[in-house]
C-alpha cells in the first residue's frame, strides 16, 4: 500500500495538483541530462525518445508521459532521478507533437493508443539487454494499461511489470470531470492552449483534415476530441473513443503484474470512476490513497519535493524485477 501522508500546510486535490508544477523540488540530485534518440515509425513519421544513463544491463524505466507532456515535466524529470539514483536506465518515448517538433502524419496520440505504446516498447527492447518496466502517468498510463490487456500473456515477453500513475481510466469520467467548474476553468483552457495550435498546424500539413472553425470553437476536451482525436485515429466521435479507449472495463484480462495508483481526491478523476478490488484480475494491485492530487503526492517541509510518488512506484516496480541469479540462469539457458 502507498505510504503517503499530505503535508498539512497543503491541502486538497487542486493545491496538491498545480503547487508541485510550480515550485516543488522534482529531483535530489542534479537535473537529469537526456540524450535524445528518433525513432522513425512504420507509417513514415517519427517518435523521438529520451534517454538516461548507458548501462544495456541495467533495469530499464520506460516512461509515457500524459497529456501535452515531455522529459521535461516535473514527474518525468523526477522519475529520471530516481532511476539514476537507482542505477537504472531511463527513457521516455514521446507521443507524437509532443518533443517540440511537430510530426509528419495525418495524426497524434490519444489515451488509447496500445498499438503506438506496443511499438514504442518494442523500440526500447531492442536497445536494451535486461530487464524492463514500464511506467505510465495520466493519459499514457490509460494506454500502457490498454496495451498490457491487449497483449495478454504476451505481454511478458516484453516488460516484467506496469504502472499507472493517476489515470482517468474510465475516460468519460475523467473527460467529464475536467470539463466542468473550477476543472474547466483552468485545466481545460491549460490543455486547449497547447492543444489547438498543434491541432491547427497539422491542418496546414493536411489541409482538409478537419473543420478548422469548429476546433477553434471548442471549449472543452469532449468538443476538442469530437473534432480533432477521434476522427483522425479511426473512432465515430468522442463517446466512441472514451468507451473503446477506457482501460478499466479490461483491467481482468492483464496478465502481468499491474499497479494502478489514483489518489481520490484527483480533480481529473472521480474517485467514483475508480475500480474496486473485486473488478480487477489477480494480477492488478490497486493503490488508492486519499490524498495526493492529479500527479502531485507532494511531501515535506515548504516548498516541498515530488520524490515520494517515483520512490514508491519504483519500489513496486522494483519487486516485479528478476533476482540476479534468476537472471544470470536465464541468461545462461540454452533455448528452448
């Protein structure tokens, strides 16, 4: 179970959301240096990964990023950390717009998107010799999750363990959530800043591909995939895409072990969106704490760190990974 106790002069889903972004302390050691690797996609685009640290023996930390992030959010900059305190290897593969660089194809990504997130792990193993787990936060947890219930028992063949890390599961749900109030207010307007623009210079690379005018009218995430997410990654609209892309409904069919951590007070997802025990395969462990925000978990003295969120999940993770020796028999097998 996580170990997480708010701090007392933070309190609340919103504070404990947007206050770690902003000035809470996101690594121990010194900011992590990546080096960028592309990584050129079977429809003629481009992916482009970030890594950390060279050792091919080490356990290897993919992580997918959420909605408009990159290797330099505050989480992915503090798990990067803490795979190098580790003496792991880290890499984020971005999702597609998301580098800085806009991408080639008539698409982008969305929250269900196991097929792009199978690829992407598929790259990282063969860069890589041991072993791999794969942490996704938000939007890329959503579609890590997707892909572990799409891969089934294959699934191990490729990473030892997965997490998510407070993802909208239930994507109507969470879709609604943030498209009301406060939520809509500030996150929504927050996404749509960075989102429409991107949205609209892929119209000028595929002129045709959307009615422009009604993407510069959206107000809320739902109206935005109408327009925008759903047509161009094949579903009917948004309803279609939230229901086919939601992982919960599949969370039974995962054949790895699987971490689903969501605080319940997150303003993204209603904590009454959120599976119980009884809903999920063997393999899914739940972790629900009370506190916590939308990727936040802020801990210690004012301003605060974000260490605690990646030291907990790598610890979890951590677990799933072979013992040495273990690992040294498998190596030296012959095959089957």
């Amino acid at each position: 179970m996580l170990r997480y106790r708010s701090p007392r002069w933070l309190p609340g889903g919103h504070l404990q959301t947007i206050w770690p972004v902003l000035f809470a302390r996101r690594h121990a050691g010194p900011p992590p240096q990546f080096r960028r690797e592309r990584w050129n996609t079977p429809d003629g685009d481009f992916v482009d990964a970030d890594w950390l640290g060279e050792d091919r023996d080490a356990p290897l930390l993919v992580m997918f990023h959420g909605l408009e992030g990159s290797s330099a959010s505050t989480y992915a900059q503090s798990f990067a950390d803490r795979a190098r305190t580790l003496g792991w290897r880290f890499v984020m593969p971005h999702f597609r717009g998301c580098s800085g660089e806009l991408n080639r194809a008539p698409r982008a990504y969305h929250s269900g998107d196991h097929e792009e997130i199978g690829w992407m792990l598929q790259q990282a193993r063969a860069r890589h010799a041991g072993p791999i787990v794969a942490a996704g936060v938000s939007l890329g947890g959503n579609a890590l999750l997707r892909w572990a219930e799409e891969a089934g028992d294959t699934a191990a063949r490729t990473v030892c363990a997965v997490a998510a890390v407070c993802s909208p599961i239930d994507l109507a749900a969470g879709g609604h959530a943030i498209g009301r109030g406060f939520n809509r207010q500030v996150y929504t307007r927050m996404f749509l800043r960075s989102m429409k623009p991107k949205a609209l210079a892929k119209l000028a690379q595929h002129p045709g591909l959307f009615d422009a005018e009604r993407l510069r009218a959206a107000r809320t995430l739902y109206e935005f995939d109408n327009v925008f997410t759903a047509p161009l990654h094949g579903f009917r609209d948004t309803d279609d895409y939230w229901a086919r892309g939601s992982a919960r409904p599949h969370l039974h069919r995962i054949r790895i072990p699987a971490l689903v951590l969501n605080a319940l007070n997150d303003p993204f997802v209603p904590a009454a969106s959120l599976p119980r025990p009884h809903e999920v395969g063997a393999h899914v462990t739940l972790w629900q704490p009370a506190h916590g925000g939308h990727v936040g978990f802020p801990g210690g003295r004012w301003p605060g760190h974000v260490l605690t969120l990646p030291e907990q999940v790598t610890a979890w993770l951590a677990a799933a990974l072979p013992r040495v020796g273990q690992a040294e028999d498998a190596a030296a097998a012959p095959p089957a």
